[in-house]
C-alpha cells in the first residue's frame, strides 16, 4: 500500500468506498485469490533516492520519530532516512546527543550512505564538523599499550579517557582480566589509570583490552626466560626474571661496601709510620735502662 518502510495504518491511506487504481501482482485460481498492488501505481522513490540524496549531501529535513536508537528524518514524504545516536555528537553520549531533539525540529544533516536494497539512507549531524579528536587519535595505532584513566563503572566495562582526555574509549569486561575471575567492574574505581592495549581505533570506536596487553606481557617473558621445551611455568619465569635483577642489585651494593671498606682501611701516611717508629724505640730504650 505505502513505498514506507515502517508499516502504516491502511486507514491513513484510503477510505470506504474510494475508488483506487490498483496493479494485478499475482492471481492464484486455485485459492480463488488476486494480490494487489496500491503503491505500484506511483513511482517507486528509492529509484530516485540514490541520485537525490548521493552521500555526501547536506540538507534539513524534518524530525518524525525519535526512538532510543536515534532520529528518523524526512527525505520525501513517506520516506525517512536514520541518524543512528552515535552518529550526532562527537563527545556526548546517545543519551544526552538524542536529548537536545524533539518531532518537528528542523535540522541539517549529511547523507554517510544509501542502501537501496535495503531500502535505508543512513545520515549524520556530527560529520557536519571536523572530529575534534582526529589529530589526537592520529598519533596512535591499533595495538599501542596506552595509560587510560577510567571514568565510568559500567555492568558490561570501563569508560576509559587516555591522550590527555582527548581520545575516550571503552573496556569490555571480557577484557578487563586474563583471568576470569578478576574480569569484574567494580574491582576499578573511577579516576584510576590502567594500561590497556587498542584493540580498534576509528573516528566511531575506539576499544582496548587489559587483558591483552597482559597475555602479551606474557609471552614477551617466556621468549625471553624460557623455550618450549623447557618445562618451566609463568610463575617460575616471573621468579627468574625478579630474580635475575635482585642479583644485579645485591651485586652492585656488594661493590659499594668493599669500596667503602677500602676507604676506611687506607694504609697510613708515611709521617704516622715515622711517629709509630719513634715510639717503639723510645720504649725498647727505657726497657734497656731498666734491665
């Protein structure tokens, strides 16, 4: 009956006894049944939408709907294009970003892409401006190990701000730990920093993982203290490396005390020897006397 996607109420369409033009689509004798078609009557606009509305496109368009997911806003009458939540602010969450729009507000917005098969024109209000954090972002890589600062507990991670709270990020609680039981939020606090490893890194997500960066740590040590056929576990490996540098230490404060030792036992200067032979004479003289 409708070119929309979203279903619309037949009464919102046609009337009791209006007389409507209708295409035959199929005709099946058997069950005594014709399909037919109301919207086929007109033209179809999604044969049109991809040359309207090419990516790219900057245009206002009306609000119609609000769901928790995002805006949907009028292209054509009867057609509406989404702005997903993530897609209208660069440092606001969906909550506080879908907060500032109301139905009926008119707004600009920017054509990311069209899926005609899917009958879908996805748009955006924050890519009408530069990313602020695009520079910032640029200075890193998947796969960095950075300090982030946690700024939320959530039920499935950690927000997380690094780069100087440039860049905010998000830690899954599947990657909060190597092991399984520490994989907890509230074992964090707000406010405290942790090293993680970048797992994605896009204008849309960034993701990073403890837990990766702890698994990595690890191989790091057996390449490093053990082989494969060695036999040696973690444990042992982290016990040799900690033992490899207390020896360095011992060895060092070792050196110091003989050093220092060696300074208090310095051999005499040669007027102390002259002084010391002067007395032993004296005294063998004064025995000799006596005798």
């Amino acid at each position: 009956m409708s070119w929309q996607k979203k279903p619309v109420a037949p009464s919102k369409i046609v009337s009791l006894q209006q007389s409507v033009e209708v295409v035959v689509l199929e005709v099946d004798p058997s069950r005594r049944r014709l399909s037919l078609g109301l919207k086929q009557c007109s033209s179809n606009p999604w044969e049109t939408i991809q040359e309207k509305f090419a990516a790219g496109t900057i245009f206002e368009g009306e609000v119609k709907d609000i769901t928790h997911f995002g805006l949907f806003v009028e292209l054509v009458q009867g057609i509406d294009g989404i702005v997903h939540a993530s897609d209208l602010s660069w440092d606001q969450d969906d909550a506080q970003a879908l907060s500032a729009y109301k139905k009926g507000d008119k707004i600009r917005v920017k054509v990311l892409r069209v899926e005609v098969e899917k009958e879908q024109v996805v748009l955006g209000v924050k890519q009408l401006s530069e990313d602020p954090a695009a520079e910032a972002r640029s200075a890193f890589k998947k796969g960095d190990v950075v300090t982030c600062e946690i700024t939320a507990l959530q039920d499935a991670g950690l927000d997380v701000a690094f780069a100087n709270g440039a860049l905010k990020g998000f830690i899954k609680k599947v990657d909060l730990s190597r092991d399984r039981a520490e994989q907890r939020a509230n074992r964090f606090a707000v406010g405290e920093k942790v090293d993680a490893k970048i797992m994605t890194l896009d204008a849309s997500r960034v993701s990073l993982s403890i837990k990766a960066r702890e698994l990595e740590e690890e191989r790091d040590i057996m390449q490093k203290y053990g082989s494969s056929d060695s036999g040696a576990t973690l444990g042992e490996m982290l016990g040799l490396s900690l033992d490899k540098a207390t020896k360095g230490k011992d060895a060092k404060e070792s050196t110091d005390k003989n050093v220092k030792a060696a300074k208090v036992s310095k051999p005499a200067t040669s007027a102390e020897d002259a002084s010391k032979a002067t007395e032993v004479k004296k005294e063998k003289a004064d025995t000799t006397d006596k005798a």
